[in-house]
C-alpha cells in the first residue's frame, strides 16, 4: 500500500509538471508534422529536422503567394533570405508576417499544377501569421512525433506506462529490393503521378506506427531506397492492419498524391487501404 500511495504521489506530481509545460507550450508555433509531404504538397514525408546552427523556424513578410491543389505557396522574405513554403490552404496576403517551422525540405521539388521547379520549398504542418497561436494539435501522423507511452495515452494508465516503458530504439533500415511485382519507396515518390489512383505493392521497415487515428492506422515504412534529405526514403500507408516498428512488412493499398486530412496534415504521396501479404 504504502508503494502504491508512492506511485500515486509520484504520477500526481509528474501530471502536474505536464500540465505547466502545455501552457507554456500553448502559443509555440505547431511541432514539426508530417506532411511532408506529388505534384503538389504539405506534409511532408518524414520531418526533417534542421541542421545544426540553423533556425528551428522562419520569420519574415509574405511576398508572393498562390494557391495550388489543396496548398497554399508562399514566398517569403526572412532575415536569412527568401525562402518558399507550403502547406494545407489558408488566408494570407501579400505583406502578411508568417512564421514557418523547418520540417520537412525538399529539393528540386517539380509543381505539376504551377508547372515550375522549386529549388528548396519548406513544407510545413501549418503556417502560422504572426501573433497566432498555434491550434490544439491531433494525434501525431508522422515521424516527428513519438507514439506510445504518456505523451500519447492519457489518465494514470498512460502516466503508468509512461514511467515503465523506455523510448525504443530507431528501428534499423536494411536496404531491400522491392517485392516481386512491386516498386521501391522511392519509386513510388518518384512516379507518384503515374501512380495514382493505381494499387501498388511495397515491402520495408516499419519506422513508425500509430493506430486509430481518423479510424484508422497510420504506418511508415522504408525500405533503404531514397534520401531523407530529399524526403522520398519514407513512405506513409493507412491500414486495418495492426505492425510493430522493426517488422518487415509487404503491403498492397492504392496511391493517392496530394491527399488532405485538415488540421496542416496533408501528404503528396500516401498509400491508402493497404492490406497485410
């Protein structure tokens, strides 16, 4: 009893120092998202995460923007020089003062629909105008963010499993052909707009896993191919199916490219319903 009365203590204290954190944290621009993200994007794929002496967010005016697909381009003028952003549709104007979190770059990023080549664009959970605070954030979907364990489970349970359970380890990534029949994470970034609409089959690493989200899971896989600097190493995939990071999965589901779920997650490439082999 007395142990028991420790834990309870002990969990009532830590719930605690949470609850001050999250008011601290409430007006931080949002945390680095998937989303990466096709023709056109937002998520980003994997989040990328700055390099070092690099800023963790952009600041500056808006001095072109456009709308294409369901994201909104922004080219904006920073103490660090002029940088192009995009992410999930929104009001802004020529002159508006934004800041964008660094999440996921891409390089030599080809628009089909503005029919233009961007040498680095910056995707990004949600672009925030400046003085806004940032909404309260869903469930994770991407990479950025961690599963299990207090920060995703709530109550005593959550504390509990929390304080019992460690972080594990990044899964190890061996490169891997693809499936017979089948095409390579890369691959399926590359011709995602070939692709769409089009059922494929994929093999790789679960890096990632978060279930029941939007009524579904949320898998990430990678398979050695592609380079996380260029964001095509990590491909997402919903599911019925229940995996646990480290298993090598091979899955088959239907390509969609600039798909938006709201709430700044949007993903230029997904592999949607895909099924267990």
């Amino acid at each position: 009893m007395r142990i028991l009365a420790l834990l309870l203590a002990l969990a009532a204290g830590l719930n605690a120092g949470c609850s001050k954190q999250t008011s601290a944290d409430a007006s931080a621009p949002a945390p680095q998202a998937a989303a990466s993200q096709s023709a056109d994007t937002a998520q980003a794929p994997a989040a990328a995460a700055a390099p070092a002496g690099q800023p963790q967010s952009f600041s500056g005016t808006v001095v072109e923007t456009m709308d294409a697909a369901s994201y909104t381009y922004v080219r904006v003028k920073t103490a660090e020089g002029e940088i192009w952003a995009a992410t999930g549709q929104f009001k802004v104007a020529v002159g508006d003062k934004v800041v964008v979190p660094i999440e996921t770059p891409m390089q030599n990023f080809p628009s089909a629909s503005l029919k233009r080549t961007f040498d680095v664009i910056y995707f990004a959970s949600r672009i925030l105008k400046e003085g806004e605070s940032a909404p309260a954030a869903m469930p994770a979907l991407t990479p950025a963010h961690g599963s299990g364990g207090a920060a995703q489970a709530g109550g005593m349970g959550g504390m509990m499993g929390g304080m019992m359970g460690a972080p594990k380890a990044a899964p190890v990534v061996q490169k891997m052909a693809p499936p017979d029949g089948g095409v390579s994470v890369a691959d399926v970034w590359a011709k995602r707009g070939a692709l769409a609409g089009k059922s494929v089959i994929v093999r790789g690493t679960v890096v990632k896993f978060n279930g029941g989200i939007l009524g579904r899971n949320w898998i990430h896989i990678q398979d050695g191919s592609g380079k996380a600097d260029a964001g095509n190493h990590d491909l997402t995939l919903t599911s019925d199916a229940v995996v646990k990071v480290g298993d090598v999965v091979t899955m088959t589901g239907v390509v969609a490219v600039d798909k938006d779920f709201t709430a700044g997650y949007a993903y230029p490439v997904i592999v949607e319903g895909a099924k267990l082999k």
